[in-house]
C-alpha cells in the first residue's frame, strides 16, 4: 500500500482508526503505527466478525477520518460499501492490507494491497504495513502514552535525535521480522526460537501490556521483561507435557469429504485451548504418513485450527468455504461451520 496516493497525508487525518486480527499479527500493524508515531484507535475483530464490524465503522466514521483494516478480508458486499466511501468528497477513506492467498480478490480494488509474498519472501500484514510506511519515508518516532493527574492517558510525542531514531529502526526492524517468521512459521524451518516465544508471550499477557512492553522494547532495547523470561520457562515446561498427551489422544477421521478440497482426506483431530500452531505442526510432522492435516478443536471459544505441512492440502480454500480464512498450511474457522457431519464423524472414530 503506498501512503504516499492516499487523498491526504496520515497526519493530515482527524482520526485514524485500525480494525485488526486478535493474533499476534494483528496487534503488529497497531505497535508499527505507535513506533511511527502515528496515532491511531485500534480495535481487534476475529475473521468471522471483520464484514460486520467493517459495515458498522462505515456507518459512524465522520468526515475527515481514515480507517485502517489490516490481518483481514472482507466480501464483496462489504468491498462495495468501502468503494463508495472512498468515492465521497468528505475526506473519509478506507484501505485494507492483507498477506492471506484467500483475499488475493481484493487487489481487483486501488484501496487494498493483498501480498501473501515479496521477491520470494512470505510476507505478513506487519511486515506490509512496516515496508509501506518506509517506503513513504516517514520515520520510527515512537509516541508515548502517559497518565496525567486523572488517570487518563495523553500521548506525547518526544523529540529523538538521529542516532536514536536509528537505533529505533533496527529494534522496530527485528520486532517485524520476529512476527513475520512466526505468523508464516519460517521460524521453524529456520529455528529461530525468538518468534515463537514472543507469540507465547503475546498470548500469555493482556493485548495492552503486550503493546506497551515492546514499545518499550524499541524505545529501551529489552525485548522481554524478567516475568517473560519465567513465564517462558515455565511454558516450554507445558509445551512438551502437552504434545506428549495430545499425541496419545489425538482421533483420525478416515476419509473425510471437505468443501474446497476435491479428495476425501484423513484428518488428525485433538481438543485444546492453547498452543494451537506448536500442537498442530507437532502432530502433522509426527503423523504424516497417516495424516493430511490436523483439526485443533477449541470447544470453549467454538474454533478450529487448522494444520497440515507440504502442498497436499491447501486449508485456506477448505478454511474459505467454512467462512474462515487463513493459509495454506495454517487457517481457521468455526467449530458451528463444519457442521454436525464432522462433529458425527469424530465421535465415530472415537468409538472405533
């Protein structure tokens, strides 16, 4: 996305609002546009909400006000509802950045940028977000956010010489990367542990305080703080406790018939709440040979992830038809949308 065609300059906005992912490259473009300055509300929609939530932003964005939709696509209904805001006189305007093959639609439209890679590097909406901001020269100057004596919060802009700014760059630069490798899971091939301990932390801490210690880390050079580092301790601990009991549980659904694979497919099937990715990668490497990919059942929030390695199966396509999303080898939907059918046919390869 090119900033620099949008109808004004960002600073030139009354507002700026950001509708993002929960996941941690969701709240990435939210710290990239604080560590840019860039003020901006921020609100966090699962995938199946963001044609709602965006139609409902439509309604009460006022006059001279931009909206931000990074992580997430939105139909063709809601495509249409964007082109004519961005087609009134009255300033507001709306742009969506996305890297997930399933929205590659959207590049049809001048307002979104779609990008699942760059020059053979997969690509995610931090990344794209990080690249478009330095490619329209606008530069890391960190706002900081600060109670006053009624406990609310005013930002405040510092002013940072060269050298800090610099310096700025590069921890920006390595927090980018870090979410980049996680989300399109290069850090495993790569084994780069970092990443995927800041996803462990993201999900270990509210989204706030998450925000505010790797703002903090830009600004201060400490990409985790003493209680990380002894959550993360404590969390490898359950990890490896965990793929060793779900290995044991986990269900095979024979030849299973899914919308938007044309082959009946053996899955792998296990319930949790927790390290969904880790589990599924685990289990679709050690189960290969009999499986083709891995459901991840969360039963409290009604989701299923969705695993695989290799080219056999694209989950994006299957996650689409279920009115999810995602990649390849990592997507998710509703537990609801896939239906009776597949709930009967785990509890059949239960009771063989």
């Amino acid at each position: 996305m090119d900033f620099k065609k949008l109808p004004k300059k960002l600073s030139y906005y009354e507002e700026i609002h950001l509708i993002t992912h929960t996941d941690l490259d969701g709240i990435g473009p939210s710290i990239v546009l604080d560590a840019f300055g860039i003020d901006h509300n921020p609100y966090y929609v699962e995938t199946r909400k963001i044609d709602e939530a965006v139609i409902e932003k439509i309604a009460e964005l006022p006059d001279q006000q931009l909206l931000i939709i990074t992580d997430l696509s939105v139909n063709e209904e809601t495509a249409a509802a964007i082109t004519a805001v961005n087609k009134e006189p009255n300033g507001r305007n709306i742009i969506l950045i996305d890297h997930h093959a399933s929205a590659l639609y959207l590049n049809d439209f001048d307002w979104a940028e779609v990008a699942p890679d760059k020059n053979g590097i997969k690509m995610s909406a931090t990344t794209l977000m990080f690249k478009s901001l330095l490619d329209a020269e606008f530069e890391v100057s960190p706002l900081q956010r600060v109670e006053d004596e009624n406990g609310e919060l005013q930002v405040i802009r510092p002013e940072y010489s060269s050298k800090e700014k610099a310096t700025m760059l590069t921890r920006l630069t390595h927090f980018v990367e870090n979410v980049r490798l996680y989300d399109t899971w290069d850090w495993h091939a790569l084994s780069i542990q970092e990443a995927a301990d800041l996803n462990t932390i993201f999900y270990a801490r509210r989204r706030h305080e998450f925000a505010k210690d790797r703002m903090n880390y830009i600004l201060n050079g400490e990409l985790f703080t003493d209680e990380d580092q002894q959550y993360l301790h404590f969390s490898k601990e359950e990890l490896r406790k965990l793929l060793k009991k779900k290995s044991k549980q986990m269900l095979i659904v024979e030849n299973y018939t899914l919308l938007g694979h044309d082959e009946p497919v053996n899955i792998g099937v296990v319930e949790t709440d927790s390290y969904f990715s880790e589990l599924g990668n685990h289990l679709a490497e050690k189960f290969e040979q009999e499986i083709d990919c891995v459901f991840i059942i969360s039963l409290i929030k009604n989701k299923v992830s969705l695993r695989s390695i290799g080219h056999k199966v694209d989950l994006s396509k299957i996650a689409k038809n279920y009115n999810g999303g995602g990649h390849p080898n990592a997507s998710g939907c509703d537990l609801s949308a896939l239906g009776m059918p597949f709930i009967s046919a785990v509890f059949e390869a239960q009771n063989r």
